[in-house]
C-alpha cells in the first residue's frame, strides 16, 4: 500500500480539524493576497492621484464614497481598513497555528503509542530482527517526520497552490498579459520540481539510515562501556564512530548540496521574473495602461508567487521526507508476529499441569527443540541440564509461548496453551531470565515490578527469601538505592538475586529460574534454592542450570544435548546410569570442593564476627 495512504487510516480522525484550519487558512490567505490592492490605492488615490488614469474599479472602490482622493478623510479611511484585515488575518493565523499544531501533537501522540503497543506485541525475535539504532529511530525521529508531514506539510501545499491560484486570477484581471510571464515559467517550474522531488527522497533515505546508524553506534557504545574499557579498545571505537559520523556528515553535505543547487535555480526563475514583471508594467504605465499603484501590486504578485514556489518546493522536499520514514513506520506496523493470539480465548480455571507432548521447534530453519515430551503436574521440580545451545531456555520459553511450538503441543489442563490468552497464560508463570535486566530506577521499585504498590514488608521479604537483603541494607540508601540502566552499579549476582526477588513477589503458581544462580557462589546458591523450596512447597519449579548442584533435589532431571532429552530421571538414577550427567557431576564435585572449603571459612568468620549470614 502506497505510505501516503497507509498513513491516512490514522490520520483519518483527525481531518475534520485539519480541513478546518485550512479553510481559516484560505480566508487568512485571501486577506493577504488583498491587502496589496488596498496598497496600491494609497498611492493612486492619495500620494499620486490622477484624475484621468484613475479607473476606481478595484475590489475596494467602494472605499471611495467614504472621502475625496488626496484627504485625509480618504487616508484615514484607508488606513482602518488596512489596519481592521491585518488585524483579522494575525488573528485568524494564530488560531489556525494554535489548532493545526494541537491536532499534530494529538496524532503524534496516538501514532507513538500505536508503534509502542506493535513493539510490545511483536515475538522477541521478530525485535531482534531490528538493529537498536533502527528501531529507536522508527519509534522517535520518523513518527515526528511522520507527523508533520500530515499536520504541516500538506497545510502548508495547499496554502501554496491556493495562493498560487488566486493571485494568477487577480492578475488576469489586472492585465492578461501579466499571466503570461507564469505561462512561460511554468514549465521550466515543474521540469526542475520533478528532479527536486527525486533528489530530496535519494538524500532523505540517507539522511535517515545514517542517523540509525549513529543512533545504533553510540547506544552500544553507552551499553558495552565497561568491556570497551576492559579491553582497552577505545581507539578502535572512536574510529568506528568517527566513520559513522563522516558518512552521517556527507549525507547532509548531499542535503546541501542538493538544496543549494535547486535553491539557485528556483531563486534565478524568481529574479527573472521580478525584472521582467518592472519591465512589463512600466512599459504599461507608459501607456496609461496602468496606475503606479497597480504596478506595484503586480510586482507584488510576481514575487509572491516565486515566493509560494519557493514554500512549494520547500514542502515537496519535506513531504519526501516524511515518506521515507513513513515507509519505515508501515514496514515496521505491517510486521506479523510469530506468536499469534486465539479470537476466543478459554480461561485458566485452576492449578496449572502441564503436559509437553513431542514438541519440535525450529527457527529460521534451524531445530532448537527436537521431540521432546514431559510432564509436569502442578507442584512438581524439574532440573534442566546441558551445554550452551542445548535448547533448556528454549525449552522454557515455550512454556510461556516467547517460542512456538512447530509440531506436537504443549497443553494445560487439558487445553493447547495456544488457546489461552497470552497474558493469562504468562500470569501463571514467574520467570527469571538468564539476561538480568534492572530498570533504572531504585531496587525497591525494581523487585515490585509487578506489583507497583505493594506494601514494603513483602518487598523485604521476597529480598531476604532471594539472599538480597543482606547486601541492599548495605547499600549508602538501602532499598531506595537508584541502579544505573541494566543494573549498573551491581555485581552479576547481585543483579541475579534482585532478579528473582523480583519474580518471588510475583508468586505465581509456576517458577521459572532459566539459569538464574549462575553468578552465585555454591553456598549462597545453596541457601537460596533451599529457601523457595521452604517457602513455596506447592508450586512448580522449574530450574535451567549448568551446575549439579542446582538441581541435585529435583523430583526429575532432564539432561539435554542438541535439543533432545538423552537422559532423564531423579538424581540417584541419572549418577547410577553414569552416563554423561554422571561424569559431569564428578567433575564439577572435584572443581567445587575447594570452594566449599572457602565457603565454609567465610561462614565460621561471619559467625566469629557476629554476621547475620
């Protein structure tokens, strides 16, 4: 669908408005194109009045009747009537501005949150599909654009072509020969606004991808400062911004240049045109065909049409602007997400069991999850093993539908989960991601995520059931401490136990940790999961981990390799097969027993000391 079009199913609503402000517009302009009519009165009635040429057929002849030519009764009259239209021209301006600005704000706003709402619903890795730089350029600079080229633009093209329009017929009925002069430059106009319109876009679709790229730059930059920092590779960073910003540079250089050359040609046709139209009405004056005054009104009108050219051209430059970011708004609102939600549907009626039943899940080709079959009845733990791309988050993140399944299904109750809304669904879960993300904002706010205004004593509660509390009582503010964007500021493990502090307050009958300890030290790890075991003895647990001893207690242990299940069972079974599971326990238990010795001397020292460990 044409991007012009695309965008009129939202601007739409707001029409009405924006035809009401041109029609004040209109009323505004045609004042203005008037008032050098009035002009050429003062100077044919009172400075240079003859009796002979005067003809007193304009459009404010009837101003005559009020007083003779060359009083100051006729003067006076004059000059309220050109005060009374400029005042009402100022006034009809300044409304119309007020509302055509009100109504771009109002549709700028609804077309942000329309992409914030697609941004929300679109699969993860539909998102991901995007560079950030793009994305955040999408979702900011092209809906201004966007904007105003519907609540800016187009006003100011209409206010151009109608100018344009009006003016040629109050010069046609000065003198047709005055018309002549735009018959000639028309074309010349139109050839050289042709070539304009298709430089502006190749210059806009440059403009625009070279801020993406720049926007994309200084975000991962900003993100990875720390690992530029401890890689020592500054230098290379700023020659990679250097180079975004050079191309960004050029592309305004071709903006430039573009503007300069097109900006000379349009200002030659109008200088051209001024010399020309002095020559013709002087000419005219010399034989009586014009008052001086009159002269003067047509010189204004020449001028004022290369003028409204000009705002033409300006707004054809503008509008290919807003099409270039338009095209990327509608690409961006017309993607489908690959999880698609039921018309109608069912409702989560009671505790969740849940049965995988052979599920395969490709992406893009690739098979992340290869028939794999589990059942998982409320209350029950279960312990994920394997190595890195061994589809255990993958796994996990079809419970909650972040990927769909693409053969057999994955039921609740009886009923493919497919069925159900996709937030009741993932209302039923409480997820800890291996990808710890904290707001900026302060920690208490970070672990009530959920639920925004709880009462601090739960928030307290969840910290200490996390091992939080311990080391957020540390800190200069306490609970009121404000972490950088992603956590910054906090260690890995600690931004982990905020993590599921965050996702213990939720306290939904199903816990997902996908690989939530790992920054945790054996003991503290220890401690934690024996606490939510405590605490939440009736709900699912689900663990993801690398490590035995995360998932040592678990009612089944699944150990996968390639996306399959190879081994499966409860801890004792999974050790007396001494398969892979087995010898993986007997590496790490040798790698891990000087650190419990450490453990257990930083726990003797803290109980010397008087510590709350």
């Amino acid at each position: 669908m044409n991007t012009f079009f695309y965008g009129m199913r939202f601007w739409k609503k707001h029409v009405p408005c924006a035809v009401f402000c041109q029609l004040i517009g209109f009323v505004g302009l045609t004042i203005d194109v008037l008032l050098p009519l009035l002009g050429a009165m003062f100077v044919d009635y009172i400075l240079n009045y003859n009796a002979s040429t005067a003809s007193g057929n304009g459009v404010f002849s009837f101003l005559l009747q009020f007083g003779e030519p060359q009083t100051w009764r006729l003067f006076t009259v004059l000059t309220i009537a050109f005060a009374s239209l400029v005042l009402i021209r100022e006034t009809l301006i300044y409304v119309r501005n007020i509302l055509f600005q009100y109504n771009g704000i109002c549709f700028e706003n609804e077309l942000r949150d329309i992409t914030y709402k697609k941004l929300v619903d679109l699969d993860s890795s539909t998102v991901s599909s995007y560079n950030t730089g793009d994305l955040l350029t999408t979702l900011s600079s092209d809906i201004i654009t966007y904007k105003e080229m519907y609540s800016s633009q187009l006003l100011m093209l209409c206010d151009g072509f109608f100018v344009l329009i009006l003016t040629c017929i109050i010069l046609a009925l000065q003198s047709p020969l005055m018309l002549i002069l735009p018959a000639i430059v028309s074309p010349v106009l139109l050839v050289a606004l042709y070539y304009y319109m298709h430089a502006a876009r190749r210059v806009s679709t440059e403009i625009r991808n070279r801020n993406a790229d720049m926007n994309l730059n200084v975000q991962e930059n900003i993100n990875a400062v720390r690992l530029i920092r401890a890689f020592a590779n500054e230098d290379y960073e700023r020659k990679k911004f250097d180079r975004n910003n050079q191309k960004l540079k050029d592309a305004y250089y071709a903006q430039v240049g573009v503007s300069a050359k097109f900006g000379m040609i349009f200002n030659i046709i109008r200088q051209v045109a001024y010399i020309t139209t002095i020559v013709v009405g002087t000419l005219m004056v010399f034989s009586y065909q014009f008052d001086v005054g009159i002269l003067m009104a047509c010189v204004t009108y020449v001028l004022r049409i290369m003028d409204y050219l000009t705002q033409i051209n300006n707004s054809v430059y503008q509008i290919q602007y807003g099409l270039v970011s338009g095209s990327r708004i509608q690409e961006f609102l017309e993607r489908k997400t690959k999880i698609p939600e039921t018309d109608h549907p069912d409702k989560i009626s009671s505790v969740p069991n849940i049965e995988v039943k052979n599920i395969s899940i490709t992406e893009d080709g690739k098979p992340l999850v290869k028939n794999v079959s589990l059942s998982i009845p409320y209350g029950k733990k279960i312990g994920i093993m394997g190595g890195t791309g061994s589809g255990k988050s993958v796994l996990l993140k079809s419970l909650v539908r972040i990927y769909d399944v693409t053969q057999g299904c994955i039921e609740m109750n009886g009923k493919d989960i497919r069925s159900y809304d996709l937030n009741e669904l993932r209302n039923e879960f409480a997820y800890v991601f291996q990808d710890v993300f904290l707001f900026s904002d302060t920690i208490d706010a970070n672990i009530a995520f959920y639920a925004p205004g709880i009462d601090k004593s739960t928030v307290r509660r969840v910290a200490s059931q996390a091992q939080a509390s311990q080391f957020i009582e540390g800190l200069p503010a306490g609970y009121n401490t404000i972490v950088g964007e992603k956590g910054l500021g906090l260690s890995g493990g600690q931004k982990q136990r905020v993590s599921i502090a965050r996702a213990l307050l939720k306290n939904a009958p199903i816990l997902v940790l996908d690989d939530a300890s790992s920054a945790l030290d054996v003991s503290t790890e220890r401690r934690l999961l024996s606490t939510i075991k405590e605490n939440y003895p009736e709900h699912t647990i689900l663990i993801a981990a690398h490590r035995v001893s995360s998932i040592a207690d678990c009612d089944e242990i699944l150990y996968m390799q390639d996306g399959e299940i190879v081994e499966r069972g409860t801890f004792a079974d999974l050790i007396a097969k001494g398969g892979v599971f087995a010898q993986i326990y007997h590496m790490q238990t040798a790698e891990t027993d000087e650190e419990e010795s450490l453990s257990a001397i930083e726990d003797a020292t803290s109980l010397i000391r008087g510590e709350d460990k």
